[in-house]
C-alpha cells in the first residue's frame, strides 16, 4: 500500500504530458440524468463536445488567474466553452444549462471533453517513487470507477423525516455547488444551502424561507437527507489510479485531478 509521502512525490513527479491520440475521440455520450426541456417537457440526455483549442485555453488560464476563483465556477465555465448541445438544447443559446447539470453529468462531460481534445488516453513521464526511474505511463479516461444509479436520478429522491413526513429532494446540480463555495463558510452552513436548494415542493406551498426551513430541521434529519443525496449521485470518480514501475515493476498511485488531466 503506498503511503500519502509517496502519492504526493509522483505528483511532484508529473512532467509535462505528451499528448497522444490513439483513436478518433468521440465526441458525444449520454448523461445520467440531463436536462429537462422546458418546451417539451421530455429529457435531454445525448451531449456533444467539442476539443478545447488555443482560444479556450488562453481563456481558461486567465480564469485560473483569478487567485478567488472557486472550482464550481472553473468547471462552469469550462463546460460552456467544450459542451456544444444537450439533445436539442445549443449550450451556447442557453450557458446556464450547464449550472443546471447534477454532478455526475456535469464530471461526465470533462472527461468527454479531455476525451475529444486529447483522445482516449493521455502519457505522463513520472519518476517511480520505489527505483526513482523514469517511466512513461498511459493514462486511459476508461480508467476512472464510475457509480451507477441506485434509483432514476431524473425522479425525485424521496427522505422520510422523523415526523413522519416525506419529503422530495432533487440532486445535488453544479448551481448548488457554486452556491456552496460562495456562501458557505463551514460543512453545517453548506448542509443547510444543498438541502434548501435541493428540496422540492411540487403540490405544496413552500416554507417562505426555505434556508430558515433547512435549520430548523433536526440534526440526524439533516445528516439523514445529506447522505441520501451524496449516495444517489452517479457519475465518474476522478480520483488515484494505479500504475506499474516498468524497472522496479512495483505498482504506485498515481494522483489526478482535472487540472491534470486537462493540461497537466
């Protein structure tokens, strides 16, 4: 098992990527969940992307400039660059559909896009932490788990509170997560925004201050309907994978995010 040392030394290790391109990238793929199309009420849920080019990464790093910009807004901004359509909705028409996504689609659709602006794969040289040599490593986007649903993430997600009442919640969109990072300063403040956000009122009046609503809630009805929330949320995990010492042949982590997947 590596140690924590080791994982942080092969991302010191990461030089500069040699984009490869093994196949034609596909550029479209199928969301978990979508959008809903307001006119005709039916889900969205083929995308298409594009590759990023020279424009959209000058772009990008004129964000990344800004010392306070959050992730949420990073990834929103990035997707609206890289995502042409959600089934018959033009993302550049409409950009706050990108907001609108759960997570898993809105993590789905940056692998698609790495997808289509580098292909299938992406090699790193990184310095084996055991033998300390070199060793190009190939990188497959196929390689990161992806969670399935549990349930129809286009259905709500039913919590029974300890009253006895039921209460219907949507998932967690890249909207709430943005909203979190801006206002939230602590986990419970964040709790209080996702399930005042997230809670649904279809048929009922809603509470006239749904965040007050939230914090009234008792404690374990709130870790009850948090938890429910993370565990419905599909999507791909962007996280360590594992990689072989071609000298030594003793495995070590490799630890990605999008910002090394991107432009590494």
């Amino acid at each position: 098992m590596a140690t924590q040392n080791e994982a942080a030394a092969i991302n010191a290790a990461l030089s500069d990527p040699v984009p490869r391109i093994v196949s034609t990238p596909n550029t479209t793929l199928e969301l978990f969940c979508g959008i809903k199309n307001a006119e005709s009420m039916e889900w969205e849920t083929t995308a298409t992307v594009k590759e990023l080019t020279g424009e959209d990464e000058e772009a990008l790093a004129a964000l990344d400039a800004d010392g306070d910009l959050l992730y949420a807004q990073y990834m929103s901004a990035l997707l609206k660059r890289s995502v042409l359509s959600i089934g018959n909705l033009t993302v550049a028409d409409k950009p706050a559909l990108i907001d609108s996504l759960i997570l898993g689609d809105r993590d789905s659709l940056f692998l698609a896009t790495v997808r289509a602006t580098y292909g299938e794969h992406r090699e790193y040289q990184i310095n084996c932490p055991h033998c300390k040599k070199s060793n190009d490593v190939l990188i497959s986007m196929s390689d990161f788990p992806v969670k399935q649903p549990k349930s129809n993430p286009q259905e709500p997600l039913v919590v029974k509170l300890r009253n006895g009442q039921d209460q219907a919640f949507r998932l967690v969109t890249g909207g709430d997560s943005q909203a979190v990072s801006k206002k939230a300063t602590s986990i419970p403040e964040q709790n209080t925004i996702l399930i005042s956000r997230c809670a649904l009122w279809e048929g009922v009046t809603p509470p006239a201050d749904t965040e007050k609503w939230a914090k009234s809630l008792g404690m374990k009805d709130r870790a009850t309907i948090i938890d429910k929330l993370l565990a419905a949320q599909p999507g791909p995990e962007i996280k360590e994978v594992e990689a072989h010492c071609a000298h030594c042949e003793k495995p070590f982590p490799i630890m990605l995010n999008w910002a090394s997947l991107l432009f590494g």
